[in-house]
C-alpha cells in the first residue's frame, strides 16, 4: 500500500524542502569565496529558493481557506479536506465529502474528474 499524505501537509513539506534546499546553496557558496561571481550566482540561487518557498507558503494560505474543514471520524480531530479526497492529517485516515465515492478504495486519482 503506498503511503499517503494530507495534501496540505505535502505542499507545507516542499516548501519547507525549499527553504533547506535554499539554505545549503546559500552556504555552498562558502566553498568558492575567492570567486565573487560564484558567491554571487550561490546566494542568488538560494535566495530564489526561498523566495519560491514564500510563494508556496501563500498559494497553500490561500488553497487552504477554501478547503472544508471537518470532523475525523476515527480521531475526533477537527482536520481539512481539500478535493474529493483526503487524508486526516493527524490519523491518516481516508475522508470524502462525495457520497459516490464512499467504501470505495481510498487512491489520489479520485480526485481527477473522469
């Protein structure tokens, strides 16, 4: 079974991933302080980097206000369901608002509207 993820909490892991991936380029740019240009070139990289991640923190701000947000019921949580699909993000445990779509096996492909 491969595991899945809330989708909310996918999009925050990537761009939490970019401001490390930024960061190490920033200080990759150690390794080349005799060559201003590379310094240049490396902390330019990372700061992109960053910049792109506060630009996928807001997108998922804003994903995030229109997700419906409701009780789990196998943890009692209050969670968030983006799509037809989701996750629980505390349990894991597969949420729809579809009726259609209910005791069917739980996949991310659900989502898409054939």
């Amino acid at each position: 079974m491969k595991p899945y993820k809330n989708k909310i909490n996918r999009i925050r892991s990537f761009a939490l991933g970019l401001i490390f991936f930024g960061f190490i380029i920033m200080y990759g740019a150690i390794f080349f302080r005799e060559n201003p240009i590379l310094v240049t070139i490396f902390m330019t990289l990372g700061l992109l980097s960053i910049i792109g991640s506060t630009a996928v923190y807001g997108w998922i701000g804003l994903l995030s206000t229109r997700a419906v947000q409701v009780v789990c019921p196998n943890c009692g949580k209050h969670t968030k369901v983006l799509g037809r699909v989701d996750m629980c993000m505390y349990c894991k445990e597969p949420l729809t608002l579809d009726p259609a779509l209910e005791g069917q096996e739980f996949d991310q492909s659900l989502n898409r509207k054939k």
